[in-house]
C-alpha cells in the first residue's frame, strides 16, 4: 500500500472551512503520482503510462484544516488493459477515522501512439506488488 501524506491548502477550503469535494480527486491523483514515482522512470508527462477512465468517490466525513491526513492507495483488480486502484484519505491521527473511500479506473495507454495497449508483464509486475 502507498501512503501519501497531505497537505492541506487554504486553496482546498469551501467557505464553511473544509476540505471542498473537488480537492478530494487531486490528494487521490497524489497517490496515483507516488504510485508512478515508485514504480517508473517519468521523464516527461508522454511516460505515464495510463489514463484515468473512471472516478467514484464517497465522502463519509468533512475534512478540515486542523486535521492531518494521508492517501492510502493500492490496486484492487488488474484486467487485461485496465485496472482499479483503490483508495482511502484517512486521519493520521485516529486509526480508524477515513474521510474518503474511493476507487479509480486507468487504461494503460501509449500517448505517443495515442491508443490503449494490453498491460505488459513488466509493468502488471508492479501492480501485482501493490494488489490487495
């Protein structure tokens, strides 16, 4: 599992102080990113290998400034040509407190051929590391 620890921004703050809904996509798009920085050699954005097809998010409690919190993500299914990650935001504080369950869908994709591909062994290699 990649555990991602967050910084919370003033930019991220709805006007009731907390945590506005559309800042939750950008911390899991944080552990997508350490999941590529684990894992491969990114020398220009055409290196990822993936797109992402599909978000669902629940937000089960109101993150606020005064809490500290990390991504936790790790790959739930590998298919042919796409796979899930899985992901939680979670306090750092209290163990069992998760603010956000979500779950993203990638294709592995070549942006220099503009066209998805079957996932390659070396690669499905590093998702097998992360799947739970």
């Amino acid at each position: 599992m990649i555990i991602t620890p967050l910084q919370i921004r003033f930019n991220d703050m709805d006007p009731m102080m907390r945590v506005n809904n559309s800042s939750y996509a950008s911390y899991l798009e944080l552990g997508r990113l350490d999941f590529c920085r684990q894992y491969l050699k990114i020398q220009e954005l055409a290196d990822i290998p993936f797109v992402l097809v599909r978000l669902e998010m629940d937000i089960q409690q109101s993150l606020r400034p005064n809490m500290s919190a990390a991504v936790h993500t790790w790959v739930s299914r590998i298919g042919q040509s796409s796979w899930d990650f899985r992901a939680e935001i979670r306090s750092t504080d209290q163990a069992d407190l998760v603010f956000v369950s979500a779950r993203t869908v990638q294709v592995y994709f070549d942006y220099r051929a503009n066209k998805k591909r079957a996932i390659p062994p070396e690669f499905r290699s590093c998702l097998q590391a992360e799947l739970l």
